[in-house]
C-alpha cells in the first residue's frame, strides 16, 4: 500500500513523500506487458501473439519505469485532491542523491519526493477605504467647433486654384531627392504626397504663397517643416523620423496641383452625409448635440479607463500576499517550456510574482462575488467586435449572416478563451468601481491629460 507524507520545508512550502512497494505497480506493469504483446508487430510472429516474456526482455525496463512514474503521479494527484491543496504551477520533483534506480527485475519499494508552493490565504485590499478621483472633462464649445469644421472639409469639395493664397490650400506635390545644389539623386527617394499649405513651418509659408502648379522649390526638410508635420513627411517619404541626418536631405517639391476645399454647408445633405442612420438629425443645434454626446462618451472612455487604472494599482500595491518565493523561482528556472538561468530569474521574478498577484486577486473577487460569464455574453461581445470593424451601429437590424459569423466565432476556441478573459476582468472592473468611493471632478481636456500621463509615468 503506498504512502504519502507531507512537511514544511519554507514558508508556503511543503515536502511531499510517496512510497510505493511491488503491490502498487506491479499488477499495472503486467497489464501493460499484456497490452503490449497484443498491439506488437515483431517479424516471425503474429499480431497479437507475440509471448510475454519476449516483450519484457525488449521493452519490460521501459514499460516498467513508466508503470512506476505512473503510480507515483497517481497517488500524487490523489493525495492532492483529497487534502484539497491549491498549489502554484504543478509540484517539482526533488533531486536527490538517493534518486530511485526503477529495476524490474528488483521490484522493492521505491521512495520520490516532490515539492510544492501552497496559494495563501489573503484578504483583498478595501477599495472603499481608498480616495480616488474619477474625472469628468468638461466638452466646450471650442471643441464642438472644431469637430464641426473638420466635418465640413470632410464633407466638401476640392476646386481647384491658380495660386497658393492661403494656409487651407491644398497641394498635391512630388518630393526627388537632391543634393545640396538641387540636382537629382540618382537610386534616391522619389514620392508623391498631399497636405495643406498650413503644414509647412511659418517662417517658411511666405516661400510658397503665389507659388503654381509647375513650380519647383528646393528645400531641406527640417528647414521646412515643424517637428511634428517633419516626422509625418519623414515616415511617409520612408525615413527615421527620429534620425536628424535623415532631416538634413534636401529635396525638389514639385508642385503639380493647387486646391482648396469649399466646406461643405450646414444643411439637411449634409447632415444626413456625417450620420445617415440618424434621421432626427435636421438643424445645427442637433448636429452639434450629437457630436458633443459624441465627445463626452469618449471622454468618459478615457476617465473610466484611467479610473480602472488606479484601482488596479491600487488592489496589487495594498493587498499583501506572501508567495512561496524559492518555489517560485526554482519553478521559473526548470518547470517552464525553455529552462532559465538564475540571472534571467532574478531579472523576470517581480514582473512574474506581481502578475500572479493579479490573477489571484482576480480569482478572489470572481469568487467571492459569483461573477459569470455566460455564453450570451461572448456571444455579445462577438457583436460588438464585428460592428465595430464593420463602423455599423449596434441599432442595425440583424441580418442572418451576423448570426453566422457569431456562431462560427463561438466554435473558435481560442477567441471564446480571449473573450472570456476580457469580460471577466470588464466585469472584475464593474464591481471594483461600484465599491470606490470616487470624488467628480470637472477638469478640462488639458488637465485630464496631464494626470493620465502623470499616472502612468508613476506607475511605470
């Protein structure tokens, strides 16, 4: 009869013993042996009729290692499950100098030692205790303008014009490198590109204003342009935006076409152009309603997503969990797919041991708070990932190939794992925020970006 022994040897760290003796494995072993002969294809024999004896003298050592190995893992898992042990990982065995020599034709007691890390108990930080913010940004009528104006060029019509005259021209134009005297590069950058007269540096704009398709300007382009439209040509003409010699090139701007854009007008076309769903849309006063609803849901996006931010940081840095770490990082250095050196150990552990923490903190509150996720739930979360890529609206009515594609995602396993994980941690998310006891406050789109950013330079 085997036995299972179990000691400390750390904190959250247990030994455990399995003796197993001849009675454990060997009936096993000669079921195997018997299993063997009949599946065996061996010259000079029939299928099946190959005799015992031989398959013991060619296979018997291998067959009885395994027997052995299977019998421990057996009686491991079943000790395990009795005792009820939430363990880390899966138990390590523990190399000893005494290490078992399995011979079958010795078949005495053999003894194996295995390791675990025990998963603590732990109470999870107190969120009500905690004071936190949660944003509210304050859209103006600036912002609703703007929206409005880049909705209108959107929405209007290029004419063309004789002459650049102002910063909204738009120029269609064709960078060829040079060298610094103008002439062509030859096996050099040749691009054809689009932008508005207003991208070019201001100091710069008084050498294109009266300029005309044919006109060709030679320039280097961080002479030309400011950082942020440079890094925009850079990347587009296939250059570093970072590398400065790269902004040092000079190039031909040949200019092949002058427009400006009439901005669409304010009327019942074009309403229906920006939101063609929306029929209660007819007067200015409902566009401009719509976009700030617009605005302010993106808004609330951003301030949520911050918000969850802090509670996450929150619920790692103020719940006190110990680990068994030794465990851990023996784990880390053999137990993984790729073995891994001390150094690479120590390097990874904190990143390691603060993920784990989340995922039982997540555990918990799943738990002790029954969170589900159900099929209806992937099912939704299906949807609303298809409308989003398709820019319908959840109003839509349903066609029978939506019901397709949902059920099609449904039998993929791998996104039914993902979205579960997400819904999970949104739910997770949910329930944290509901035990926050969060101040509003009204801030402006300057202010809420500086405290994101401030946040995660913080935290990282």
């Amino acid at each position: 009869m085997a036995t299972v022994t179990r000691e400390n040897i750390g904190l959250l760290n247990d030994k455990i013993t399995i003796k197993v003796a001849g009675a454990d494995y060997l009936p096993s072993f000669e079921k195997a042996l018997k299993n063997y002969s009949k599946q065996a294809n061996i010259p000079g024999f029939r299928k099946g009729m190959v005799p015992t004896g031989m398959i013991k003298k060619m296979h018997g050592q291998s067959v009885f290692a395994d027997e052995v190995i299977r019998t421990v893992e057996k009686e491991l898992g079943t000790y395990m499950q009795n005792e009820k042990l939430e363990i880390f990982a899966q138990p390590l065995p523990v190399a000893t100098e005494t290490a078992p020599k399995l011979d079958m034709n010795n078949p005495v007691e053999y003894v194996f030692d295995f390791e675990v890390g025990l998963k603590p108990a732990f109470n999870v930080a107190d969120l009500s205790k905690e004071k936190m913010t949660r944003y509210k940004v304050t859209v103006t009528e600036e912002m609703i303008n703007e929206e409005v104006n880049r909705l209108q060029v959107r929405h209007g019509k290029l004419v063309d014009r004789d002459a650049v005259s102002e910063d909204e021209n738009v120029l269609n134009v064709t960078f060829t490198e040079t060298d610094a005297n103008g002439n062509e590069i030859e096996g050099g950058i040749k691009k054809d590109n689009s932008f508005l007269a207003k991208y070019f540096a201001a100091d710069y704009r008084a050498n294109i204003t009266g300029k005309k398709a044919g006109d060709v300007l030679n320039f280097q382009l961080n002479k030309a342009f400011d950082e942020k439209e440079r890094e925009w040509v850079l990347s587009d003409l296939g250059l570093d935006k970072h590398d400065e010699a790269a902004a040092a090139k000079f190039f031909n701007m040949a200019i092949t076409k002058v427009g400006l854009v009439e901005k669409a007008e304010l009327n019942e076309e074009f309403f229906k152009a920006v939101y063609p769903k929306k029929e209660e849309i007819k007067t200015e006063a409902d566009l401009r309603n719509e976009i700030k609803s617009e605005i302010e849901g993106y808004w609330d996006k951003q301030t949520k997503n911050h918000l969850q931010h802090e509670v996450y940081h929150v619920l790692v840095d103020h719940t006190k969990i110990d680990f068994p770490e030794s465990f851990l990082k023996r784990w880390m250095q053999t137990g993984g797919e790729q073995p891994k050196t001390q150094e690479e150990v120590e390097q990874e552990y904190p990143t390691f041991v603060n993920q784990l923490k989340w995922t039982l903190i997540i555990d918990k509150l799943v738990q002790e708070n029954n969170i589900e996720v159900k099929n209806e739930d992937i099912e939704a979360f299906a949807k609303q990932q298809l409308f989003g890529y398709m820019g319908m609206s959840m109003q839509e009515d349903e066609q029978p190939w939506i019901a397709e594609y949902i059920t099609r995602m449904m039998k993929d396993r791998k996104f039914v794992e993902d979205a579960y994980h997400r819904i999970q941690t949104e739910k997770v998310f949910d329930l944290a925020e509901s035990k926050v006891n969060a101040t509003e406050k009204p801030v402006t789109v300057e202010e809420f970006s500086k405290e994101a950013e401030k946040h995660q330079h913080h935290h990282h």
